[in-house]
C-alpha cells in the first residue's frame, strides 16, 4: 500500500508542477484534465501526508521509550500517546484502503431513473408515486436538477411507470445501490377490511449515457411520431407530438409524449435509448468478469428484494445491511443520507474483502 500511496504523491507533485508551466497553461484542454486528475488525487495525498506525520510520532514516541536516559513520568507519557496513536494509525489505513479502492468510472455522472410498479395493482402504482417524491425530495436537499421524461399513470393517479432524468454533482455515486425491488407492506386506502397489502415496485438507476459513450445507427433506429393521451391531449393529438422510437437489435422500445414538442419527445426518448443500451453493455461484461464469482457486489440486480418499507411498524429493512430503520415518514420524505452512507461502507467493506 505504501508504494502505491508514494507513486499517487509523486503523480500530484508532478501534476502540480504542470500547472505552473508557461507552456502547459497555453492548452485548455490540458489544464482541464490535469485540474480533474489532481482533485482526484488529492484526498489521497492529504490522508497520506496526515498517516506520515502519525507514523514519525510514532517512532518518536518508541525512542522516548527506548531510551535509557528517559525518566519513567515521561515514559508514561510516551506509553499513553503511543496507544493513542496506534489506534490514529489503524483508522488512518482504513481509510487509505477505502480511499484506494478501484473507482467507479460512472460515479460522476448523472442517471435516468426509472420507477415502475410491480406486483400490488393500484395499490403499486401508489407506491411507484410515493418512491418518486422520495427521490424528487433526496435531489431537492442535495442541490439537483430532475426533470421527468416519461411517465405512464394508473387509473387512481399513481404510476405504472416513470421515467427522470438527475443532474448534479456526483449523483449516480449516491443512488446506485437503490437499484432493486421495494417492497411495501401497508393497509391500501381501498381496504375496508382493514387487511395488510404487500406491493412492489422496481427501481433502476442507470448512469447516463453521453453521445460519446453510445453510438446510434440511423439504420438500427425506428423512428414513429403518434398521438399523446392525458393532459393536453387534443392539442398533442392533432399535431402527433409523441414519439416512439425502436432499437431493432436490442427490441428496446422507448416513448415519450409528455413534451408538446416532437423535437423534445425525440430528444427524451433517445436520451433514455442511450442510457438503456449503455446499461444493457455494461451488465454484459460486467457478467464475463464476474460469472466464476458467487457474490457480485454494488451490481443491484434489479430482480432482488432490497428494501421493505411496513407501515405498520413505521420501519424501513435494508435487506443488504440487515439494518432496519423507524422513520418511515422520515425517509419518504427523502432523508436517505443515512441510509445511502450505510450502504457507502457495506460495499466498499466487501469490495476491500475481495481485494484482499
């Protein structure tokens, strides 16, 4: 680990030394990128410098120690600092480890999320509806952007499916172990009875593919523009502003009508195409590396139950963690920090395990 941390430190020196040069400055795009892999490396080097200076205090305290001349009040001293910073030093490493783990290359980017009801009817719908204003919530106290890019409601107004885009620093890094089933146990307003009810939902969060990560054949693209329902519709009807656009090699099928316009409906719908056909390729090789390994960690495969959310008992069940929580209100309300941190560290402890 030390030498991997030395070679990080002389790569920021180095990095810092260019962006004094006359002739380095005189290219943007260089600046650019050397800025970036700097601010990378520096949370690095920063906890390495602080390791450094403990494990000097260290060999000082052990001299003290070590030392005939020393007098034995002193040497307590040096006895209580020393247990002190052995116990700074382990929790510096710790950190290190983390700090050196592999990093996911999609962690800065934006994400697509999609929110679709599964098993429960109406009830699902609900709580397709209740997840997406946990989400909407999270972004509005975490400063980001959501703009919705499809939805398809229910007949008592929730969703069958939803569709939204998230833009804002380091969003995909936050939201990717959401990915999964949810489920909900809760009486459904329609129960006269009184009984329990438990529904699903599917959540996918999917890094957003840029033009350059996925490239699109006209040839591969069906492109058709028909007539919206909902809200508006007579106008959107008349004009045929929706849009339906087909992958042909991979079937996917993606609609959007929430737009009045066609160019933006287009626009939306190939967004979502892109990000769907990077998620299909990545999961691909992610299986070829991975298809000898039993566990695959932070993959969030969205046929696993992640989360139950009982109403009853106002508790929350991470079933990755182990780990429930009692403040429903709380957490659909989108106080998920907690939550997202927990899950932070029980992947990166796993992902550490593996290394080893």
């Amino acid at each position: 680990m030390l030498q991997d941390l030395e070679s990080i430190r002389e790569r920021y020196n180095k990095l810092t030394s260019s962006l004094s040069d006359p002739e380095f400055i005189s290219d943007p795009q260089k600046i650019k990128e050397a800025s970036k892999e700097r601010s990378e490396l520096e949370p690095i080097v920063r906890k390495y410098e602080t390791y450094k200076r403990v494990l000097d205090e260290i060999k000082d305290s052990q001299e003290i120690l070590n030392s005939p001349d020393t007098e034995e009040d002193l040497k307590e001293l040096a006895r209580e600092e020393l247990s002190k910073l052995k116990e700074k030093k382990k929790g510096l490493e710790e950190e290190l480890r983390v700090l050196l783990l592999p990093k996911d290359p999609n962690d800065e980017k934006n994400v697509i999320l999609e929110i679709r009801a599964g098993a429960g009817g109406d009830e699902a719908s609900l709580f397709a509806q209740d997840l997406f204003r946990m989400y909407s919530r999270f972004a509005e106290k975490k400063g980001w952007k959501m703009e919705v890019m499809s939805t398809s409601s229910s007949t008592i107004n929730g969703f069958k499916e939803i569709v939204a885009n998230i833009k804002g620093n380091r969003v995909y890094s936050q939201l990717k172990y959401e990915s999964g089933v949810h489920r909900v146990q809760r009486v459904p307003e329609t129960e006269a009875s009184g009984r329990i009810h438990t529904s699903t939902v599917t959540v996918a969060v999917l890094p957003e593919a840029d033009d350059v990560d996925v490239k699109l054949d006209s040839k591969d693209i069906r492109i058709e523009a028909f007539g919206a329902s909902g809200p508006g519709g007579q106008n959107v009807n008349r004009n045929y502003t929706a849009i339906r656009v087909t992958h042909i090699p991979s079937r996917q099928v993606v609609s959007c009508q929430d737009e009045k316009s066609q160019h933006r409906n287009k626009e939306k719908a190939l967004k979502i195409l892109r990000t769907r056909l990077m998620d299909i390729a990545q999961r691909e090789q992610h299986e070829k590396i991975s298809k000898d390994r039993k566990s695959q960690v932070g993959t969030g495969e969205r046929s696993e139950k992640i989360r139950t959310y009982n109403f009853p008992q106002s508790r929350v069940t991470d079933h990755r963690l182990n780990q429930s929580l009692y403040n429903i209100e709380g957490i659909l309300d989108g106080d998920l920090d907690e939550v997202i941190k927990n899950l932070t560290v029980h992947f990166q402890t796993k992902m550490m395990a593996e290394s080893n």
